[in-house]
C-alpha cells in the first residue's frame, strides 16, 4: 500500500479538529478533545504493534477507525458527556472481521451537501496578484503543489481529488453539489463550473453520482430573474441564505422577496427550496440565521419542501433539552414548526451538514439531543444526511461516526427520543432524501453499484490511500484568509 499521503501515520481516521466550514470562526478544541485525540493515538500505536503493522496501515483499516471512535468513547465519559456513544466493541481494534461488520459499509448513502470550489475558477480574477487564497488549508500540501505556477497547490483541491474523497475514500453513493452565498461576480463556484464538475463523473458511463443545486439571494438584484436560466442545468432545488445580503442585510422566508421567490421556484416545478439556517456571518446577520420563519413559510405553501440546511444548529452552543424560550438553534426550529401547526413527517426536512459534524465528536450529548429534537419534531423520515465536505475531507469519519452513534437509554426514557437503529440511520444516510430529490433509491443501488465509479472503487481498494486531511480553515488566521479570498463570505 502506498504511503504517500501520511507516511508516518499521523493522522486519525476520525478528524477531531477545529476545521470549520468557512461559515464560523474555528472553535479552538477543549480539553477533553485534546485528550480523546491523544487517548486515539496512544492506542493506535499499541494495537498496531500487536496486530504487527505499520500505524499507517493499522489507522487505514477498519480496527483504525473502531479503536479511535472507542477512545472518544472513553476520553468523553472520563469528561462526563454521557448522553451519546458509539455502539464499538472492544474487540474490534483486534478482529478486522468484527470491526469490518460494525463500520462496513451496508446502506445507501445520499449525501444532500457536499461542496467543491473550482481551483481554476473565474473567481480567481478578483483575487490580489500575488495572493494565494486556500493555500494554508491541510489539503493543498499534496505532491500536486510542486510546479511552477505561482498556485499550483490548487491542482490538490481539483475535481478529480474532490471525487477521490468522495467516492473512493468514503462509502457516499450520490451527493448533491450546493453552493455558498456570494455576490453574482464573486462566486467561489458557478453553476457552469459545477455542472463540468458533474460531467466528470457523467462521462463515466452516464452514472448521476452528483446532483446540482442553484444559488439564488432573492435580496441579490437579478438572481430571481435568473432562476429560470439556473433551472437548466437540471438543478433539483433552489439554495439561498437568509442571513446574507449584498449590503450585509438578510431576510426572512416570509418578506415579500422570500414569498416571490418561492413563487417563482413553484412556477419552474422546483419543489424543492433549500434554507442555510444556524450559522450566523457575524453579529449583524445573527437574526435571520434563526428559524421563526420555516414553520410559517412551510404553512403558506404545502405543496413546496423546505430543506433546512444546518437544521438551525449553532456552532458552539451545545444543544441540551427542548426549551421553548430559546430563540436560535434547533429549539427555534422545533417551535416554529409546532406554532404554525406544521406536524413531522410533512414538508420540512432537517439537514445535519457541519452539525453533525461539529456535534457528534465533540459532545456527544448535545449530538443526541440535537438527533433526538429533530426526531420527535421534524419527523425521522424527514432528517436528512449531508456532510459539508470537501470542507473537512473525505466524509467518511463522518459516516462511521453516525453509523455507529447511539442515544443513551436515559436521555431515550427522559425525552422521548428513539433508539438508533440500523433502520433509523438508514433512513438518514439516504432513504429519506429519496422522497424530496424523486429518486428511486433501488434502482440508484443498481447502477451505482456497477458502473465504472464502482469498478475503479473495487480496485482502489486494493491499495487505499485516504488523507484524513481537511479543506476548510483550523483557526482564526485560515479562516480570514479565506474571507479576504472570497470578498467577505464563506
């Protein structure tokens, strides 16, 4: 097996870092995390000397992946957090077949969010000369960096990486290529570059391993104009972000702009209106990063699905029980959907991009009660699996965390929340999307599981080679970076 990408094993298969989306200032890790990230490592090097393997091999296996989940385990109870776990045996750091069978790969996997910002994009005119915008993130030190372009370090974020993360590094079947607000000149990926991004994977035997969405800020002079144009490229929903405006003002669903937007999106049959919600851009857009107005606007117009991105999760507040007075987070969410009269299982759908991400390793307990919230409120055929990446890599360590995740029978009995099923987290990987995205899940598992992704998946597996590296900015110097690069957004 080559090495190239970590020689040495440094990395966990399970990320625990600061990495943010690009949508919030990197939180520094507490303690705790320190230590569960040190508690993985230590026993990384123990198992592997017993198993009589290199550490890289050993953290590129399955055993790699259960012993870290079960030292998070263990470094999160030492710490009191005890509302969630990881359902891991402890045999199975030893026994790859036991270990093969709680983290291997047995469902469909949709991926509703998932992002690529084009390395040679137009975008690119408006940066400084000189400047070298994304060349401090983890994955840009590839062996691709070597050239003699001023920023050929941007072949290492390149589509065909993108796809390698994706598709021969994670278990993901399908995902949904999303976009980040920007201004109409300033956009980090166009709908042009994105649908050449899916053409890649196209050419490959006509398979639709990559959907679109169109960026549209009703607020934005000519983006509503221009949905129209957008809807041909064979977009299946329309992405805006209420927080965010071209003079830094933002909107709710429920103004007349947002109402003229849905409008327009219904009149194209775009069913389908996807809402950034809980990730605020600075204090000035905190407000409409709320969700007062999904119940409301989901009401006003039955026949539309309303897909909460974030599900209105707010990074660094921990989520505990459902509390009616609170106003953001997903608290906000639930209470807007019960006063508008807008019952689970309906035309709101929850999407866990960065929040389960953010949530699930660092406190266990605010990810079951955020999980369960979602459940009980927005339905458990209506929460929806979406990663965020190529923001923090490949977004398999998310996979294996949530396949893997389990409420604690107290939190369970107390609140009501479900257990986590094998048919639970199935319905969330992918099934659920299925409905929203008119997808036929079985004969999505048909050609996807033999077309030459598939093929070329079966033989990479033979000598893997993951990064465990991440995309998006680990601290606060990265992360102004990358807004200076993107003229202010994400």
């Amino acid at each position: 097996m080559s090495d190239d990408l970590d020689p040495h094993g440094r990395r966990l298969p399970i990320k625990l870092d600061a990495t943010s989306n690009g949508e919030f200032t990197p939180i520094p890790l507490a303690d705790s995390e320190r230590f569960a990230n040190h508690l993985a490592s230590e026993r990384a090097d123990g198992f592997a000397k017993r198993l009589n393997l290199p550490r890289r091999a050993f953290l590129t296996s399955a055993c790699g992946a259960a012993s870290t989940l079960a030292a998070f385990n263990a470094a999160q109870a030492a710490a009191g957090h005890s509302g969630g776990y990881f359902e891991v045996s402890a045999d199975a750091a030893l026994e790859p077949q036991l270990a093969s069978s709680e983290l291997g790969k047995r469902e469909f996997i949709f991926d509703v969010q998932g992002h690529f910002v084009n390395p040679t994009g137009e975008w690119l005119k408006g940066v400084p000369k000189g400047a070298k915008p994304l060349s401090n993130f983890e994955k840009a030190q590839c062996d691709l960096a070597e050239g003699p372009e001023d920023r050929a370090y941007l072949r290492c974020l390149s589509g065909e990486e993108f796809i390698k993360d994706v598709f021969l590094d994670s278990d993901t079947d399908i995902m949904v290529l999303s976009f980040v607000p920007s201004t109409r000149e300033g956009e980090p990926l166009t709908i042009e570059e994105a649908a050449a991004t899916r053409a890649i994977v196209e050419k490959m035997e006509g398979s639709k391993r990559l959907m679109l969405h169109a960026r549209v800020n009703p607020n934005q002079p000519g983006d509503v104009e221009d949905m129209e144009r957008l809807k041909g490229f064979g977009v299946t929903a329309f992405k805006t972000y209420t927080q965010w405006g071209p003079g830094g003002d933002g909107f709710w669903m429920t103004d007349d702009v947002g109402i003229r937007f849905v409008e327009k999106a219904r009149k194209l049959g775009v069913k389908n209106i996807a809402i950034h919600k809980g990730l605020p851009f600075g204090p000035k857009s905190y407000e409409h990063s709320t969700c007062r107005d999904i119940g409301p606007i989901a009401k006003r117009f039955p026949d539309m699905n309303f897909l909460i991105y974030h599900s209105g999760y707010v990074a660094g507040k921990a989520e505990g029980a459902y509390d009616p007075a609170r106003t953001d987070g997903v608290d906000a969410l639930v209470t807007s959907l019960a006063e508008a009269g807008v019952g689970p299982n309906r035309n709101v759908y929850a999407e866990l991009g960065s929040t389960w991400r953010f949530a699930s390793m660092r406190d266990p307990t605010s990810a079951a009660h955020m999980l369960g919230k979602l459940f009980k409120a927005v339905g458990e055929d209506n929460v929806l699996w979406g990663t965020d990446s190529i923001w923090y890599g490949s977004p398999q360590d998310q996979i294996q965390a949530f396949r893997t995740f389990q409420i604690s029978d107290e939190l369970q009995a107390k609140h009501g929340y479900p257990k986590m099923t094998h048919e639970l987290r199935a319905k969330v990987f992918g099934l659920n999307a299925v409905k929203p995205y008119n997808l036929d899940a079985k004969t999505v598992r048909q050609y996807v599981g033999a077309d030459a992704v598939a093929r070329e998946k079966a033989e990479y597996a033979e000598r893997p080679n993951p990064s465990f590296a991440t995309y998006g900015p680990r601290n606060r110097r990265e992360f102004m970076n990358l807004m200076r690069a993107s003229g202010g957004g994400p």
